[in-house]
C-alpha cells in the first residue's frame, strides 16, 4: 500500500511538473509570437505573402544586426516578463490546488486565445487564402503577355556599349516637392530631381518627374532588382522555395539580362555594401550573367577597411563610391564592354544610416538628412562618370529598387498619391520615339528599356512583362491600367459566374444569372449587364440586376430591346463599388436561332442605351472576340492621363450612331484600324484588355450557352 501511495505522490507531481511547464511555455509562447507578429507588421508595413515566402527560403547571412536587436528589444522583454510573472504565480499558488488549477487553465486558455487571434489577424492581412490558390500557377494575364527573350531576336550594336546601373535602396520620387511631383512641401532629393529632369525619365514635355510603379512581389530588394532585370515578378511557388534551400538553380528558366549581357561578351560585376548572399543576390546574379561578386566582404578581404569593420549592412555609401570608381576604371581599361552594377544602402529603412557626410538639413528628421546625403552623393557619382574618357559610350540607369518601407516616413503623404520609384536613363544610345509623351509604366519596363538605350534592337520592343519605353508601344499598364494589372499579378480581381439559365421562347426572354462572386472588397452598389447582338454594338443595352440572395443576382434580357434578331448574343457583367468603380466580373455568349415575337414591346424604362457611368465625350467600345479573365479598374484606360475610373469600353454614343475613335486620346499608340468602333486600338480594344480567343470556351449552337 505504501509503495502504491509513494507511486501516485510520485505521479501527481510530476503532473504538477508537467502542468507548470507547459502553462510557462506557452504562456511565454504566446507573448513572444505576438510581439514578433506585431513587430513584423511595425517594421514591414506592406509587407506581402510573396516577400515573406522568399525572404523565409533566401540566406540570412548578412542581415543588418540593427534590425535583430530591434525585434529582441521589442519582443524579448514582454516574454520574459510574463515568464516570471508565470512562475511566480504558480509557486505562489502551488499549495492551494484548485486556484493553482484555475490558473493554469486560464493562462492555457488565455494563451491559445492570444496567437490563435495573431495568427488568423496575419493570415488575413497576407491573404494566405489567396496565395495558397496561386503560388504554383500563373495567370493567364502572364502567360498572355510575357514575351520569353529566348524568342525573339535581340540586336547588339557594332560597338557595343558600357552599363552602369544604380540601384538605389527604397528611393522615390515621393521625396520630391509637389512642384516637381513629389509628396512634400520640400524637396529632399534636389539633385537628383534635377539629373531626371535633364535626361531621361519618360515624363515627355513636362517638368514633373516620373517614374515606375512596382507591383507585386517586386517591393523588397532582391524582388525590385530581380524585376528590373528579367521583366518578371519574384513570386515562388513551395517547390522554387525548397529548390533555393537545397542550392538549386535561381529561377533556370528566366533569361535576364545578366544572360543577355553574358552571352554578348560583357564583363560584369555587382557591387554592394553588405554580404551578397543576403536575400539570394548572389545566388541569382551569378547563375544569371556570372557577374562578379565585389561586396563587403570582398572590399574586407582587399582591405580597404579594417578587418573589425562593420557599420549598418557592411559599410556605408561614402565607402561605395569611392570604391565604385576604382573597379570602374579597371573595368575601363580592358577591351570588353562592361555592366557595372551597385545598389547603395543607407536609405534602407529604418531612419536610414547617417555618414559623416550627411548634413542636418531637417532637424530631427532623420530619413530626410540621409535622403538628401544619399541624393548628392549620387550626383557628385554621376558628374565623376561623365568626366571619364569612357562615358561617351556609356549608359547610366539610375532606378530605386522598390518604394521604401520606413514606417513612419510616408505615412501623412496624400492617400490618393500614386508612389514610384525614381528612375532615369542618363547618355542613352537612343531618344523616345514620342518625347513628348509622359509614359505610365512600371519596373518591369526597365528591363527592355535598359537595353534599348544600350542601343539594342529588340523584335517587338517587349522582353518579360516590360515594353521599350523609347518606342512607341504601350506599356502593360497603359493597355490594362495599374490597378488592372496589378489584380491580374495578384489574382485578385473580383469576379462571378456569369451564366444563361434558360431561354424562353415563348415570352422571348433570356434569364441570366450573376453569382460565386469572388474577391469584392469594397462592397457592392449596383450590377448590371451590357448586352448586344450587333457586331459593332450599336444596340448594346445595359440592363440593371435584381438582388436574389446575398450572392446572386438575376437580369431578364427581352428580346424585343434588340428587335427580337436571331445571332449570338453576348453580354458582359459588371459590378460598381462603393467607391464607384466599376469592375468586369466576367461574361458569356448566348446563340438564338428561334424567336417568336412578344405582342407588346417590352418596357425599356429601366434599360440604358449608354455607358454604364456618365463619362464626357470619349466613346468606347467592347471587344467581345473572345474573353480570358475579369479585367479589373483601369485607373487610365486611354492612355491620355485623364483617369475615368472604368475599366471598360463602354458605347456611349447614341445607338446605331458610329463611334468616334478620335477622341480616346491614345497618347499615339494607336494601331490603325478600319473599324470606326475600335477605339484606337493598342494591342486590345481601346487600350485597355487583352480579349484574346479563350481556348476553354465552348462552341455555341443553337441555344446554347458559350462560357469564357
């Protein structure tokens, strides 16, 4: 008995024991995964599924040590405090059994309640879901509109020309003055606001700068360079993510133009501040153009510095310029053409780094002192370029990699202002085809439009998702629009089944449903359907839904509206949103081969002859040659500057009226076309979406419904 009683005493404590770690591990778990959730959102603002799936799979070595002290400053003294506070309590209590029990339950409880509330709150912010969906197909936006280097052919001059490419860390043209395009009341950039404004930054006959737009999965380094150079967002799939941890091959299937440069006999060389490996630079840059790796610890190793040596990410800016010019002039010397490529850092968020040279500009204000250093040091680096004997054959590429991620920097800026990163093109071969034509483009673009101001010719002037801005073809984004095209990349436009669910011949009606409606963020106030059977959609009708369900909704189509015509009918769905954009959901095709006339006409009260949204005096028109997928806001669908919130192309002239395509102010990128409704076709009608034949899409016989 007594061994039995000294066996369960035994077995009680160290459940008690069991009990106690348990409720101190998770308890300190649980504060110390909210702190880092909390933390991870307070240092990386916008920061995206893409950038933490390739930032979680790419070498750490290097990372700034700042920014690990940061996180244990933030996150390290909450858990160790609830750690103490845990045990206390617990030996406190650990006589009286049911409070010690109580407890523990509640510190479990309250526990798990903690991260279970952190973990959907960061599942919902990355939009998981949606990445889970995606990560291991693309679009068909992509796969209709990027153009492999591989196939088309690519020009090298006779006398091939020297690159110098720039990229500087997290730089804008936000830090401008509003005067010259910016956000602020001063301009923290003077100098460099004044090398785009003397050379080449796609902003035709006016003053105020511009730049390129980064979408998705390019907003972090290694994804804005990675974009710049091959034309292509840096979003992995699982598989990409487990071949970069076994060192596999970075991306094999992408030609860049380290690959381009490479094969033309270029020598090429990346130079960096910090630790190469950090975040796969050295990974990609040498499996794509076998550059040379000159960063810091090569600049250590040569020993310009001592060995002990490490400020910021490695060493600071100051140090990277003066060494920039001696690997310059060494590359100068030989009789190969060279890319010489650098990416300075201290601009780097946070507050950025402060060098012996940066002067107290602004106070307090810490960024914009670093801003303004890292400016004119720049342009005292360019002016030293053009006095070498080397530059009159020589390209200059200055681009921000990817828009800042400071926390507080920008957060006043104006909600409505459009963010890009700096960008100009400095000694280039060649001049816009239409300089006066201020361009809309992105980073994507900088790809082709590198090597063509290389003086490169290039079949087609597009290479990846990037046109050739010194050519006269439209860029994706003038096609489609920014918003457009970045819910393309991310997959989440909204959407909706658009179906046909019966045809009655007797009351000659169609019944067409709406609903499986898909990513709708900003609520809906209003759906309706444009309908026509005329090729040229002189009768095209818009016609208002009513709301079934929560998400379905139903449109009648008479028949007598279009005068009871046999033919294929198509009708296209759209929805408007609080903010009152208007969104394609999808569309479908109806064949009618029988009609028995109604006797009395329909009442066409509630149906419009116009556009869907009063627009001015621009007129529109719809391509139905087929449909690949909803295309969404268009933020400039004519490409003439004028944001007209549609992303569609809607009649609005009068019925059976032609269509006056001279009005769509297509900034000269028109195709010439024959068809008076064809709005100044780009690639697509009016400019806007790629309607290319669907290989899915049903063949429609009589009464049947065609799907895209």
């Amino acid at each position: 008995m007594k061994n039995n009683r000294d066996l369960k005493s035994i077995m009680v404590y160290l459940l008690f024991f069991i009990e106690a770690l348990l409720v101190i591990f998770v308890s300190t778990f649980s504060v110390l995964l909210s702190g880092a959730v909390n933390w991870m959102f307070d240092t990386w603002s916008h920061l995206t599924m893409d950038e933490l799936m390739y930032q979680l799979n790419a070498p750490f070595d290097g990372t700034n040590t700042d920014m690990v002290m940061d996180f244990v400053y933030h996150c390290v003294p909450p858990a160790v405090l609830m750690f103490i506070l845990v045990i206390i309590l617990l030996i406190n209590f650990r006589k009286n059994k049911k409070v010690y029990h109580l407890l523990a339950v509640l510190f479990l409880v309250g526990s798990f309640f903690l991260m279970g509330i952190q973990i959907y709150l960061a599942l919902k912010r990355l939009d998981v879901e949606n990445y889970s969906k995606t990560q291991d197909e693309y679009t068909e936006y992509v796969n209709d509109n990027y153009i492999d280097a591989g196939d088309v052919n690519i020009v090298f001059p006779e006398q091939k020309r020297n690159l110098i490419y720039i990229f500087l860390e997290s730089m804008e043209i936000t830090y401008a003055d509003q005067e010259n395009g910016g956000a602020y009341d001063q301009n923290y950039i003077r100098e460099l606001t004044m090398l785009a404004q003397e050379n080449e930054d796609f902003s035709g006959a006016d003053a105020v700068l511009n730049g390129g737009y980064s979408m998705p999965a390019t907003t972090w380094t290694m994804g804005g360079m990675f974009a710049q150079t091959s034309g292509f967002p840096l979003s992995i799939s699982q598989e990409d993510a487990e071949g970069m941890d076994e060192g596999e091959a970075f991306m094999p299937d992408i030609i860049s133009i380290g690959d381009i440069l490479d094969k033309e006999g270029y020598s090429q060389v990346l130079h960096i501040g910090s630790d190469a490996n950090f975040g796969g630079r050295k990974a990609y840059f040498t499996e794509h153009g076998d550059y040379a790796m000159k960063d810091y610890f090569y600049a250590r190793d040569k020993g310009r510095f001592p060995k002990d040596y490490h400020v910021w990410w490695g060493y600071e800016d100051a140090r990277l310029f003066e060494y920039a010019k001696k690997e310059i002039l060494e590359l100068a010397e030989v009789e190969e053409p060279f890319n010489f490529t650098m990416l300075t850092v201290d601009t780097h968020f946070e507050d950025g780094y402060v060098c012996n040279d940066c002067p107290n500009l602004y106070g307090e204000n810490q960024y914009a002192n670093v801003l303004a250093c890292s400016s004119k040091k720049v342009f005292e680096f360019v002016k030293w370029i053009q006095r070498q004997d080397f530059y009159e054959n020589t390209t200059i590429v200055i681009s921000g990699d990817h828009p800042t991620m400071d926390s507080d920097f920008c957060a006043n800026i104006d909600k409505n202002y459009v963010r890009k990163v700096y960008t100009t093109y400095i000694n280039s071969a060649v001049e816009p085809v239409n300089g006066g034509t201020r361009r809309d483009y992105t980073t994507f673009d900088n790809f082709p439009t590198t090597l063509a101001s290389m003086g490169v010719s290039i079949e087609g002037d597009r290479l990846g998702l990037g046109t050739n801005l010194f050519s006269g073809r439209p860029t994706l984004t003038e096609q489609y629009g920014r918003g457009a095209m970045e819910g393309q990349l991310e997959d989440k436009l909204p959407q909706a089944k658009v179906t046909v669910e019966k045809y009655d011949v007797e009351q000659a009606e169609i019944t067409v449903s709406i609903s499986d409606f898909h990513n709708v963020r900003n609520g809906v106030t209003d759906v309706r359907l444009a309908v026509w059977s005329q090729e040229d959609q002189s009768d095209m009708k818009w016609i208002p839904a009513e709301q079934k369900s929560i998400d379905r909704y139903e449109i009648l189509v008479p028949l007598s509206f279009f005068e009871y015509r046999t033919g294929n009918y198509t009708m296209h769905a759209y929805l408007s949103d609080q903010e009152g954009r208007p969104w394609m959901l999808g569309c479908t095709n109806y064949l009618i081969d029988h009609v028995e006339r109604a006797d009395e006409p329909e009442n066409t009260e509630n149906v419009e002859n116009t556009g869907y949204i009063d627009y001015t005096d621009d007129s529109y028109y719809i391509d139905d040659s087929g449909y690949t997928g909803s295309i969404g806001y268009v933020e400039d669908a004519t490409g003439d500057g004028n944001i007209d919130n549609t992303d569609d192309l809607d009649n609005t002239g009068e019925t059976g009226d032609p269509l006056d395509s001279s009005q769509t102010g297509d900034a000269g990128y028109q195709d010439e076309t024959e068809n008076p409704g064809d709005i100044g076709q780009t690639e697509t009608a009016g400019g806007i979406g790629e309607f290319a034949g669907d290989e899915n899409a049903e063949s429609s016989e009589g009464g049947q419904t065609t799907q895209y």
